[in-house]
C-alpha cells in the first residue's frame, strides 16, 4: 500500500537517492537537484510538513518538497523538487505526492504553489500559465512552463515576480 508522510531525519539519505535517481534520465535536470533538497532543508524557506515522501512496503519511492516563496508581498510556495523512481513511475505515485502537498498547504493558509515543468504533466493537476494570476517568473522561461495553481479559491488576485530563496541560485 502506498503511503504519503511527512518525511523526517531518518529517511534524508533514501530521499537523497530517491532524487538522484530519478532526475538521472530527466529531459530537464542539471543532476544536482539532490543536493539543492540538502541546501532547502537548511534554509528559511523549509517547510517540514511540507517536505513529503511516497513510501510503498517501508520503501521510499517518490519525494516531494514545497519551499517557501514570495510573490510580490505574498508568501506562498513553490513546488520543486518532484522526483518519483524510475521504475514506479507512471503508477500516479507523483499526482499522489501532489495532490498531498496542495491540501497540506492550503490547510497552511497558502494561496498559491508555483512550478516549472512540463505542461503536459501540471495542467492535469490544476497548474495553468502564472501570467494568468499576474504572477510572473525572476528568470526567462517560456510562459507555459511556468506554471501556477490557486490553492485557495477565496484569495483575490496577487500579482508579482516570484522570488525564490537563494538556495536555487537563481
Ligand atoms: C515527473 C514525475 C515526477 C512523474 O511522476 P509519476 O508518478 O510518474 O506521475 P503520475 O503517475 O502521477 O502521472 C503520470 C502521467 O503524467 C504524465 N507524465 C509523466 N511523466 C511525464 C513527463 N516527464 N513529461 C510529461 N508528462 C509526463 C503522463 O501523461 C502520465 O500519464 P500516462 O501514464 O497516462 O501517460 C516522474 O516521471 C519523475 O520523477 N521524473 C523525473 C524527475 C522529473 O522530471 N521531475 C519533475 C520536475 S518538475
């Protein structure tokens, strides 16, 4: 049975793996997404509850971290990394992990979670175009692979540039 929690200081070495692994073949990766999870987990940004793992038969299988963002005065998440292993994937283990970290930030009082990726792969989740709430990326990148979803459908329209913590460098 698959089984999404919380992750914790045991399961850091298996996630860092976990990560690697899956990123090893990605279309997009420049193969350090592992570590920017070790530099997140030490900043501001961290969230632990929302730091997430997939678990299947005491296994580790997929990960998920929400940092934190802002979005002009706004703070809200991010969505990144997602990494599900190779031969799981495919099994709606990374929708799951998705799904989980909206509800678990929502119930935070975020409005908002950001990502960049295919979208092919976020649109079936409820991530459509930023530009479409005003919000806007800090780097060049074509506008459907920047993607935003409204986690709480009360909140007015925030618009702004997403600023990252400078743990991704950017
Ligand atoms: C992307 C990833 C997390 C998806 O996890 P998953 O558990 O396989 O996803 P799900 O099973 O929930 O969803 C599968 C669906 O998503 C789509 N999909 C999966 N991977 C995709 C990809 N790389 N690009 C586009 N669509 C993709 C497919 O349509 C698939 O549906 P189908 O099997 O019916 O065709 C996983 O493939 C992965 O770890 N990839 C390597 C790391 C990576 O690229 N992470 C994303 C960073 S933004």
């Amino acid at each position: 049975m698959l089984i999404v929690r919380q992750e914790n200081s045991n399961d850091y070495d298996e996630v860092y793996k976990v990560v690697k692994t899956a990123f090893k073949n990605a279309e997009h990766s420049d193969g350090n997404e592992q570590d920017l999870v070790v530099r997140l987990r030490n900043s501001e940004a961290f969230i632990p509850e929302l730091s997430l793992v997939a678990v299947e038969n005491d296994k580790i299988i997929g990960y998920i971290l929400f940092t934190r963002i802002m979005i002009g005065k706004s703070e809200e998440v991010a969505l990144a990394p997602l990494a599900v292993l190779p031969e799981y994937q495919r099994q709606g283990v990374g929708t799951r992990l998705i799904k989980a970290g909206h509800r678990i930030a929502k119930e935070k009082g975020y409005h908002y979670s950001v990502v960049l990726g295919s979208e092919n792969y976020y649109h079936r989740l409820g991530y459509n175009e930023a530009v479409l709430y005003g919000i806007e990326p800090p780097f060049e990148v074509e506008s459907k692979n920047f993607m935003a979803i409204k986690l709480n459908e009360s909140k007015e329209k925030i618009s702004g540039i997403v600023q990252y913590s400078k743990e991704f460098g950017i």
